[in-house]
C-alpha cells in the first residue's frame, strides 16, 4: 500500500501544456511519488527527477528547497522509463517526514510547454495558472457557517478549497536533501 500524504494548496484543476486539466488527484498522485523517491534519496529517468532548487526560477510562497517531478496528462505516475513529457508539477515545504508538502503550481518546460528558450538554448519553467477558484467568494447571509467546505460548480466540475498547513510544521532544510540539487 502506498503511503498517505497531505499535499497543501493543490488547486481542484490546473491548466498544463496543451490547454490541457490536471485534477487535484493527479497534482496529489505526481507529488506523492515524488516525496516517496526523495524520502529513499533516489531519482528515476535520465534527467533524475525529482530536481532539488535550492533557489527556484519563479517566485513561491513555499519555503525551499523546491522540488519539480513529471507529472503525465494521461493521469499515470512517472516511473523513469519513458520520457517526462513537458509539464512538472512544483512543490516545497516538505516535512521531515516526507509525509507533506506544499502544492507551488504545474511547470511547463520545453519548447511543448510553453516556455521560452533563453539564448543558450535552455528552458525556463513556466508556471501555469490554476483554473480552480480555491477560494469561497460569495456572499453570505448573517450567521452563516464559516467553518464549512463550499464545494461550487466550475465548467462542470466540482471545486472545493484546498488544504491550509499548520504553522508548526517541521520542515526540511537544504542540508536534508538527499538528491542532487540542479542548478
């Protein structure tokens, strides 16, 4: 059985490269592989992932290291074995356990997704945006419950607000990765 983790700030969808939609369950899935593989200290594939930034290219509200792993527009997990395809989703704040991070947003790399060559040739990632509304927005009428999940209809599909971390989290620092860092 796999382990459980809690992936905070993982929007209900994202767009990824293509125009295509990432549910929240393969943003959670993607990253959930991902903190497996740096909890054993090993990377798969030729290009190594997941990466380690000690500084990221796009701003973020997680704390770093920032890490990025494949994520496929089929919805199946990146093993290693075939290509990464152009999209990755981005995440920090890891704890020392490996049991949680904070969701950063889906990173287009590539001439497929989206992100323009600098003049050596190399991609700098592009962060889509997340076309969830995360948030509960409407207006409420007095003495109404704050407390609870609003889950609204957006193009069809279900949104709900995601996961807020605690603020005493133990997290990890650049001393504790155990993959290489890309520069």
């Amino acid at each position: 059985m796999a382990a459980q983790h809690t992936i905070y700030y993982s929007p209900s969808f994202s767009e990824a490269t293509h125009k295509a939609t990432l549910t929240r369950e393969q943003i959670n899935a993607a990253i959930g592989q991902a903190l497996n593989l740096l909890k054993e200290g090993k990377q798969i594939g030729d290009a190594k992932f997941p990466h380690a930034y000690k500084k990221y290219p796009t701003d973020t509200h997680a704390q770093e290291p920032i890490f990025e792993f494949p994520i496929l527009l089929d919805g199946s997990l990146y093993k290693g074995t075939h290509g990464p395809g152009p999209d990755r989703v981005v995440f920090g704040s890891v704890s020392t356990d490996y049991a949680s991070a904070d969701y950063v947003g889906i990173a287009g790399v590539g001439p497929e997704g989206a992100a323009p060559a600098t003049p050596g040739g190399l991609y700098t990632p592009h962060i889509f945006r997340d076309t969830s509304v995360n948030r509960d927005t409407h207006q409420h009428a007095p003495g109404h419950d704050h407390e609870h999940e609003h889950e609204h209809d957006h193009d069809g599909k279900t949104v709900t607000p995601p996961l807020t971390p605690p603020e005493d989290r133990d997290l990890i620092s650049d001393s504790d990765v155990k993959v290489h860092f890309t520069d």
